[in-house]
C-alpha cells in the first residue's frame, strides 16, 4: 500500500467580489456577489514509501493548498485521500504522531525564547521523556550543525539557523511523512545546501516519505528523482525530472567561444540566438537538427570551445508556465 494515495482531489474556493468605491462597498453590504474558484482539480498520485518527490508549479498553482489537505488543514471538496493509513481530514492523534508540515514562510518558534526553550515544549506534546528528548534533540543538532546555537533568542539567529531550528522543531518527534512548502525560502546558498543534505540524510536513515515544493529548482534536482508539476489545479507531469526536461525541451543549448568575433546575424541560421558577445555564442537548437548544424558551425566558423548542454530545468518550466500550457 502507498505512503500516500490521492484520488480525485480537488477544492474549491467561494471569493466574495466587490465593486470599488462607495456605490461598490454598499451594495457589496446588502448584496454580496460570490465566484467559485477551483484551486485543486481532479489529482491523482501516489507516494511510495521513502520516496522523495518533488512538487512544482507557478504560485496559485495548487500546491499549498493540496499540502494543507494531505494533513488534513483544509476539508477537500471532493474526492479522496489517505496517508500513511489514515484520512486526513479526522486529524487522528496518531495520524498527527506520523506527520509533520513545514512551512519556509511561517515559523513556530517563540521569537522571544532559545530553540531549545520551544523544543522542550514540542517534546512535551508529543510524550516524549526527558531522555528521549534530549538524545534526540542531540542527533538532530549534530545533523544540522546547529548545537552551540540552541541556547540563544530565536530573534538572535541568522535565517539560515532558524530554518533549522523550525526543521528540528518538526522533526522532534521523528515523522514518517514530511511536507515541506519552501523549506529553503530566502536562504543563502550555502544554508540551502545544508538544509538539502540534512533532508536527505534524514530520508536515508528513517526511510520517511517526503513531499517537496519550491521555487529553487536547485532543491529539486539534488533531492527528488520524480516530480510532479501542477499548473492550475491539474497534475502536468508525474515522473523523473529528466523525462520533464525531455517533453518541455526539444532543443539542445549550444555554447561557442570563438577566436575572433563573427557578426551576430552569421549564426541566425542554425537556430535561436540565446546570447551573443562576439566571442561567445549561445544558440537554441532542435535536437532533430543537432547533428547536421554542429558540423556546419566547425566548418564555418573559428570554434575555439563548444559545449553542448540541455536548457535549464527553472527556464524550461518558466516557458512553459508563462505560456500557459496545460
């Protein structure tokens, strides 16, 4: 049985609509004018247990709002779901015992007490002995390299130390299932990575199941093996990152460092012109015409360096996202 099973799901929304002005804020008082919004349309998937499986999309795609009924915050208004064995919408002491949900812009720390002040209370929520909590408290600070700065203010920390204060603060209880919203939202390069490797290293020595959003694609290719990519309520794409890459990208980027600079308009022939500076070249080429235009470009030109690379994953969806392709 899956980890996760989702079957139908979808959630609508009523929006209130009001004309601006004061003519508008009077009849919008007597006469409120309502319009269903469908946030969540008909998705199915299912989640394995273990996997790591990244959740992508544009905002006001549907994520948040299908993470928050996958832990039962939000009543779906159709269809049906099961996680780890139980309905989320009963929100079951054991249910919550298996789950936990992590949210980059929000924070459940007290602002103005030490990590370890807020840990202490979690653990007391979740039963947990003073033993036990402190030997974990110890294995997830070791994990995260955050152990000297449990004992100061929250509002003392760097972002990138209280993003790992709230995972530790998730974590305490050792859930089965993670859903994270942008764990890594607004952090430096380097807190992004530690955060990454901390995930996975989680992943690989308790087996949980994670499900991912974020607008840092970096987070997704070195986490997630399958994705799934909604765009407006509806599951695009549910598979490996690299057959994403292959359907939103029929073109290959071709990179070319020149010993004397060519005139821009030489290299129009060959395909789309991505950049050009003289020397450097970099050009957007079907793959069906890689082949043939390669010999070309080495027989026309005064090729010093070419490299051949596919497109970035974040400007493929970005294209396809800004399209509007569904």
């Amino acid at each position: 049985m899956s980890k996760i099973s989702v079957r139908s799901l979808t959630k609508n929304f009523l929006i209130t609509e009001k004309v601006p002005g004061i003519k508008g804020t009077i009849k919008h008082f007597f006469k409120r004018r309502r319009r269903k919004v469908v946030a969540v349309d008909q998705v199915n998937f299912d989640i394995e247990h273990g996997e790591i499986v990244g959740f992508i999309g544009s905002n006001g795609a549907g994520k948040t709002t299908t993470l928050k009924m996958l832990c039962g915050l939000i009543h779906p208004s159709s269809g049906s779901i099961n996680v780890a064995g139980y309905q989320p919408i009963r929100r079951q002491r054991n249910f919550l015992s298996q789950i936990t949900l992590v949210m980059g812009q929000k924070q459940q720390l007290i602002w103005d007490l030490p990590p370890l002040d807020s840990l202490r209370v979690n653990a007391a929520v979740y039963g947990l002995s003073n033993k036990e909590a402190n030997k974990r408290i110890d294995e997830l600070a070791s994990m995260l390299d955050l152990s000297s700065e449990l004992s100061r203010p929250v509002r003392k920390l760097s972002l990138g130390e209280r993003m790992k204060a709230e995972l530790m603060a998730a974590l305490l209880h050792r859930p089965s299932v993670l859903f994270l919203d942008e764990p890594t939202l607004g952090l430096d390069i380097n807190s992004q990575i530690r955060v990454r490797q901390f995930l996975s290293e989680y992943n690989n020595k308790y087996g949980a199941t994670i499900l991912l959003t974020s607008h840092y694609m970096g987070d997704i290719t070195s986490l997630c093996k399958r994705v799934l990519l909604i765009h407006r309520g509806n599951i695009f794409h549910d598979g490996s990152l690299i057959q994403l890459t292959q359907k939103l990208a029929p073109s290959r980027c071709v990179k070319i460092e020149l010993t004397e600079p060519i005139p821009e308009d030489s290299f129009r022939p060959f395909g789309e012109i991505l950049q050009y500076k003289g020397h450097l070249i970099r050009l957007l080429i079907p793959r069906s015409e890689l082949a043939l235009n390669l010999s070309s470009l080495l027989d026309k030109f005064p090729v010093k360096d070419l490299e051949v690379t596919d497109p970035p994953i974040e400007e493929t969806i970005g294209k396809l996202l800004k399209a509007g392709t569904t």
